[in-house]
C-alpha cells in the first residue's frame, strides 16, 4: 500500500513533544520526551518495520470499516469512530496536556470505547527507538495491571492497557471484544532508564483535564471575525508546536519532502527565531500574551551578547550536526532523510528584524517593559548597524552564494526602526546611538529602493543586481517599509502574483530550475508551492486594498486544509496533495494573518459609504 498523505494524519501535542496518527489508527511519527528526541515511531519516513502502533479495529476479512474522525471541540484530542457492521468503535488519541495527569513523564493516551453493539479492539505495539534503527526487548511487568516495558539505552517505554502478546521481533498485540458501553484505555509513558516507573494510567481522568484545558484556553481568543473557526484551530496549531520551555517548533517533523522524491528535506523539529517571533505575533493579535512573554524571557536566557543566531535547539544549546539516516527509505523514497540542521551556521540578516518587531508589537500591546530585552534589542540593533553591508544567506537559507537579498535589507531596517522607537520609550540607550542607528536605518532604507527596486517593471528584485522576484518581498507592505498604497508596493505584490504564480492561487517562493547552478539556492530541481507565501499574498491584497481579491484567494486557500483543519508546509495544487514537513507553523501563522488583514479591511469604510454617510449627517 501507498503511504498515506501528508495531510491525513492527526496531530497531537502536549507542549512538550507531539504525535503524528492515521486514519487507520496508527500513529506513525512520535518523538519521546521532546520535539527533537530520537523517534520510537518512525514509519512515517520509512515502513512498519521502523516502528508504530495502532489501536483500531481487528483485521476485517470482507469491507473496510467505514471511519471518521474529528477533535473534540476546541482541542487538540482526536476522535476516530469505525462502523464495523457489528458494532461501533471510538478511539481518542490524546497526548495529556500539562498538569493533567499530576506528574512529569510524557505520554500518549488512547481511549477506546464500544458506542454500539459489539467490536473486537486490536493494539498492535511496536516501539523502535533511535528513528526506528533499535530492537528493544519488550518484557510484561507486574505492577497490578498489565503492562509492557521496553528498553532501549537511555529510554525506557511503558505501555499500560489491556495485556499484550509479546510476538517474535519484539511487537506486542491484542485483541479484545467489546459491548457497548465497555472501554479500555492504553497509555504508553516514557522514562529516564533506571528512574522509579511511572504510576499506571487506568482511566479516562487525563481525558477530561486535557479537553479542559485545550478548551480553556482557545476561549480566550478575541477574534470575532469570519472564518473565527479556522483561526482558533490554527491558533491552536500553533499553541502546539509551542515548547514548554518558552520557544517554538517549525514543525514536528523532518525530512517530509518537497517535493517528492527531491533532495529538500530538512529537520525542522527546531526554534527559528523568526518562524516563532512570528508565530507569537499571531498569538498576540489574537490576545494571548503568555506565550509571547515566556518567549522573550527564552530570548533573553539564551540568545548571546551579539544577537540571535537563525535556530537554536529548543533548549537554547546548538543544533546538532546534520546527518543523514540511511536505514531510513524516506517518505514515499524521499531521501535523504536528515536530522539535524546545517542552517544553524548561516548568516542571516533578516532574524534581527522579526525578533525586533515582535519586541516592539509586545510594547505596542502593553505588556511591561523588560531591561534585559531592552538589552537584547538594543544588541541586535548594533549588530544589524555592523553586518548589513554584508551579503547573507537570505530567510529561505540558501544554501548558494551569499548575496544581498533585499528582504533581508527591508527586516534590517525593521530591526532599527523599531529598537529606536522602543529604547527611545524606555530611555534605555542613549541619545547618541539612537540618532545615529535612525540614521543607519535611513541610509539602508534608500539604498535598498535605489538599488533593489526596478523601475522599469515597477517591482522590488529578489536581490541587488537580480531579475527575479521573491515572495518575501510581501513583507514590504506587512512592516511599512512603504505604505500600502505606494505603487512601488502595489507594483510588486503584482509582480509576485504573475511571476511566481504556481497554479490555483499558489505561490512560489521564488524561481526554481533543474540544474543547481541556475537556482539561487544552490540545490537542484524545483520545489512546490509555499503555503505561508499564498497567505502573505491575501494579506498583502488586502492592505493595498484589494478586498475581493484577497477573500477569493483566502477561501481557496482554506479549502486546501486537511480535514482537521491542518497545513503542510507546501502544496502541489496539479496533484492536489499537501507536502513538506507538518503541520507547519508558518502556514498557519499566515492563516491568521491573511484572516485578520481581509477581516480590518472589510471594517474600513469605503469612500462611497464616508460620502453617503457624511450627506445623512
């Protein structure tokens, strides 16, 4: 059989680590304790062989049980129901959100429960450690009720539930009828080899705390406009991708390739401080202002004297080495699979930018000052007035020449304009290095619309000296480099829209051709279409005052969701499949986004409705 879709698997989350299911009741990706730990499931890059486990019906001989499935609610717990014809099963899967189960270890909790007539349950476990290249010995314990442990190295797994028949090879099963009514629950813990063994989980009480708090804390969104469901179940994307630590992932995975069968896969299991200063500006303008202070306090433990560097490990220390997993066949033989992240070592103008207009967007809201932020910004502003004549690796991390990208610029000039504006309101530099950092930003401002705008085709380039475009040159509009309705804006978001145009309302990054000398990211072949930068695109109409544009281009965009409302990082719009590594917090960051811009536009009277309502007056 295929390998399912990117987009049909269910995504689970603690805060902690995250868990990716199937419709059939697998779950083919898990990483124990942390996002980027080793994977005990890891079929989703390679096969069963690499490890899963599914909880679902027993085989069936004649035709598959008809399923659905759904989060409950405002959560981030799935719901899968089968119709089996003898019976109707329903499994949760769950991670316990924080607190709900009253002590630390990680885990994933299944509940399965007979709603109809009578069905026989089947959890087949089969844990392999290390992404899938380890063997553990699995043993049944006694500790008053069944349970599996499995060792491997350092880790140790505890599955509780019904008991399992321990098979050649290391896997487990079950299979147990059920009447309606009847439930089992399955909790599989992770723990510190030679640590005490966690208490057993026999009831649903971790269920109810879980919904608990998803539901809690989605209320608390202020977003009343349309599409307000899309936005809170991206919003809640997101909040999942959120560490507990204070930083954010990309995405929880690695190596989901795009497109299939190329070579750009990439471990985003990581914290980019430009994708989670984005992703906290989100949560921000839709009112949740925890998670942008537990970030900056992130920031100010961790990022050194000089400014940020453009990822870190979730707990502040370097990404490892990239390496490759040869024992892994890749997605659908997408290889190679990596771990790691070589772009830790790259040169990056634009992060300083995203970091400080976040900064700025928390003062704007209100949120108390900090000094050792102030300290921190005023750092990143210094380094930008160091290092902006220098060429970079640009925000896609190209992996060709350095060059001078002008997006990188335009986040440049961003990062000055607004550490001016905030050291200024909390007197914390003096007025020397303010007039003469304003007067740095004013000099990157006028050299990038000299020398990275083209007059002729009334559009800013991808870079100095470049033809081509790049869709991040939207941002243009987004910062106010320029305002909105300056036809140099208008002219490139045009630009963007016609040259970079992959089909059905995508976008491109940028050009892309098959030999690697002719693509500015030095890799070979094309990539598919980028689903934050589609979203960028709506947003950006709708600030130039497109209105009807940017909602016909939002809802085909929405339409493009997963069933449960979740987006990859691209989208093939010819096969009409999702790719990259998911969910990806940057197309839902952009979600929210284009939601809010097309929402503030539809609230700003036109100049026909200001006249009428001026002659009623």
């Amino acid at each position: 059989m295929p390998d399912p879709l990117i987009e049909e698997h269910a995504f689970l989350s603690n805060t902690r680590t995250a868990a990716l299911a199937r419709p059939d009741g697998t779950i083919a990706w898990l990483c124990l304790p942390g996002f980027d730990s080793n994977a005990v499931f890891a079929s989703l890059l390679g096969s069963s062989a690499n490890g899963y486990w599914r909880v679902g019906p027993a085989t069936y001989t004649s035709t598959p049980p008809v399923s659905q499935r759904r989060y409950i609610g405002d959560t981030l717990a799935v719901e899968q129901t089968w119709d089996t014809g003898s019976g109707v099963l329903e499994v949760v899967d769950f991670l316990p959100a924080p607190d709900a189960t009253g002590y630390e270890p990680p885990m994933v909790v299944r509940v399965a429960t007979c709603r109809s007539g009578m069905v026989r349950l089947a959890s087949e476990f089969r844990p392999r450690p290390g992404y899938g290249s380890l063997t553990p010995a699995l043993h049944e314990v006694d500790y008053g009720t069944p349970r599996l442990r499995a060792t491997a190295g350092s880790d140790t797994y505890w599955l509780d539930g019904p008991s399992h028949s321990i098979n050649l090879g290391s896997t487990a099963s079950c299979d147990t009828p059920l009447r309606a009514g009847q439930s089992i629950v399955f909790a599989l813990t992770w723990t510190r080899t030679g640590t005490p063994a966690p208490p057993p989980i026999t009831d649903s009480t971790a269920l109810e705390a879980t919904k608990r708090y998803w539901t809690e804390w989605a209320s608390a969104c202020t977003y009343q406009g349309r599409d307000r469901d899309a936005v809170v179940r991206s919003a809640l994307t997101l909040k999942g991708l959120c560490d507990a630590g204070g930083a954010a992932v990309a995405a929880p995975t690695t190596s989901l390739p795009a497109p299939i069968g190329g070579v750009r896969n990439w471990d985003y299991r990581y914290t980019w401080p430009r994708d989670t200063a984005w992703i906290m500006q989100s949560l921000l303008s839709l009112g949740y202002t925890e998670e942008a202070t537990a970030y900056r306090d992130w920031l100010t433990a961790h990022v050194g004297p000089c400014g940020p560097t453009p990822l870190y490990s979730l707990n502040g220390e370097p990404v490892p080495a990239e390496e490759t997993l040869p024992h892994l066949r890749g997605y659908r033989g997408s290889k190679p699979v990596r771990i790691g992240n070589a772009a830790a070592g790259q040169h990056q103008l634009d992060v300083y930018g995203e970091l400080a207009d976040l900064l700025a967007q928390m003062d704007d809201a209100g949120i108390p000052p900090c000094p050792d932020a102030d300290r921190l910004l005023l750092a990143t502003a210094l380094t930008v007035e160091a290092l902006w004549e220098q060429p970079d690796d640009g925000m896609w991390e190209s992996r060709g020449p350095r060059r001078r990208y002008v997006s990188s610029l335009v986040w440049a000039w961003v990062a000055l304009d607004r550490a001016v504006r905030v050291l200024e309101r909390h007197g914390a530099a003096d007025k020397e290095t303010l007039v003469r950092l304003a007067a740095t930003a004013e000099t990157i401002h006028a050299e990038v619309c000299a020398r990275g705008y083209d007059a002729e085709r009334n559009t800013f380039t991808q870079y100095f000296g470049s033809q081509d475009l790049d869709a991040s040159l939207l941002h243009i509009a987004r910062v106010r480099f320029l305002p909105p309705d300056d036809k140099r804006v208008i002219g490139t978001v045009e630009a963007v829209g016609r040259e970079l145009s992959a089909g059905g309302g995508m976008l491109l990054r940028y050009p892309t051709h098959t030999d690697a000398a002719d693509n500015v990211d030095g890799l070979a072949d094309h990539e598919g279409a980028f689903l934050a930068t589609a979203f960028w695109m709506a947003e950006a109409l709708a600030l130039i005052g497109r209105d009807a544009d940017a909602r016909d281009l939002l809802d085909r965009l929405l339409a493009v969701r997963s069933d449960l409302g979740l987006l990859a990082e691209q989208y093939d719009p010819a096969q009409e499949i999702h790719l990259g590594n998911y969910p990806q917090g940057l197309s839902h960051d952009g979600l929210i986004r284009a939601a809010l811009a097309i929402n503030a536009a539809s609230m700003v009277p036109t100049d026909g409705e200001l006249m009428l309502a001026a002659a009623e007056g």
